[in-house]
C-alpha cells in the first residue's frame, strides 16, 4: 500500500468507528458518564480525521514539489550567482 492508501483506509476504518459511536449514542444511555464519554470520543476521532487530512495535503504537496525538477530552482539560484 502507498501512503496515500494507507491514510484512506485508516481514515475509513475512523468513520465507522466514529459513526458506530455516534449510533451509540442516538439509542440514548441512562448514564451521563457514558454520553460524555461518546462525546469525546466522537471529537477525538473528529480530530484524527483532520490530522489524516493534513497529511495528505502535505504529501500530496511534496509530491507535488518532488516532481517539478527540483534541480531546476538550484540551477536558477547558481546563475543569479554568477550574474547570467
């Protein structure tokens, strides 16, 4: 698996979870502890959802970089450099 794949796929396996909690939480509880406890769990998975988005923009973007011939800016600078 690639790393993009590999964020897929962990990010699918967090919505089912999410959702499964949430479903949880639809059906009531007697408890207040326990919503409380769904609750953050909900927001915790919320926020690894936004982190494994991150890093995909950021991969995505040194991909990006990566394939823009990153020889191209270094001869650039020599040149300025030299005074051509």
């Amino acid at each position: 698996m690639t790393e993009n794949e590999t964020l897929l796929h962990l990010s699918g396996l967090i919505k089912e979870r999410r959702n499964e909690v949430v479903e949880g939480m639809a059906r009531g509880t007697d408890k207040f502890e326990a919503y409380q406890h769904a609750c953050g769990q909900a927001r915790g998975y919320d926020l690894v959802q936004m982190l494994i988005a991150d890093m995909m923009a950021n991969h995505k973007q040194y991909e990006e970089d990566f394939q823009s011939s990153p020889t191209d800016s270094v001869v650039k600078i020599d040149s300025k450099k030299r005074g051509k």
